[in-house]
C-alpha cells in the first residue's frame, strides 16, 4: 500500500504508461481518483494502477 507521502509526477507518468487498452486504463484512472477524493488522501490504495 502507500505511505502518507505527497504524489511524485514520475510515478503518476510511469503508471499511465503501462500497456492496457485505453478503456481499462481511463477507467482505472476515474476509479482511483474519485477514490482518493473520497478517502481525503493522496494515494487510492492500488498501488502500481492508472490515477494512484
């Protein structure tokens, strides 16, 4: 899982750049947002995904 550390823009871009179908990534990507919008946090808990 994440730690409480602040979001790093080089693991945001290495994580969109993963091989999946751009359906299944933009998804992931909502999902995992709206996750940490909810929580109040900067990391959703799926660490390694689109949006975390």
């Amino acid at each position: 899982m994440c730690s409480n550390r602040k979001p790093d823009l080089k693991e945001f871009l290495d994580n969109l750049k993963k091989p999946m179908p751009f359906p299944l990534k933009a998804r992931l990507y909502l999902r995992n947002n709206l996750l940490k919008i909810k929580n109040l946090q900067s990391c959703c808990g799926n660490h390694g995904e689109p949006g975390c």
